[in-house]
C-alpha cells in the first residue's frame, strides 16, 4: 500500500468506518495536470455509520474535512461513493 493509500485511512478512521476500499488510479492519468505536480487519482468506497441519515454533500463534506490539506496536496482527484451499514 503506498503512503498516501495509507494516510487517507488513518484520516478517514475519525468517521469510524466499517470498510474502507480506496484504488489508486493515478497511472490512468500519466501526463494530467495534476499527477505532473504529484496529486494522485483515487477511488474511495466507504461504509459507514456516521452517514446515516446524511445526504451526498454532507458525506463528502465530511470526507473532505477528514482529509484536510491531503485535498490540496497529495490527493488531486477522489471519487467518493459513501454509504450507511443500512444502504447496503
């Protein structure tokens, strides 16, 4: 797993997931814009109670808080799909 994989999951684990999956898709975007200045693509799927209840924006929202300056550095591109224990 490489570091940046890694430090996404410890700053998630505030929203006290039940599953984390999160796929580097960085080597898809070789030559754009953001991964010349080193921001990686990724893919998030996570499961969570905390979103219960909460709308898409208020999830990603609370994703984005968790990650805090990774957003502006590390992590060029996220998508995210959140989901409760009950959605699924």
């Amino acid at each position: 797993m490489n570091d940046t994989i890694a430090e996404i999951k410890s700053r998630l684990a505030v929203l006290a997931p039940e599953n984390i999956e999160i796929i580097d898709e960085s080597a898809q975007h070789a030559g754009h814009a953001g991964a010349r200045s080193g921001g990686g693509h990724y893919q998030l799927t996570i499961i969570a109670p905390t979103f219960q209840g909460q709308n898409i924006v208020a999830r990603h929202r609370a994703i984005y808080q968790a990650l805090g300056d990774l957003m502006q550095t590390r992590v060029h591109a996220l998508s995210i799909t959140a989901y409760s224990p009950e959605e699924l």
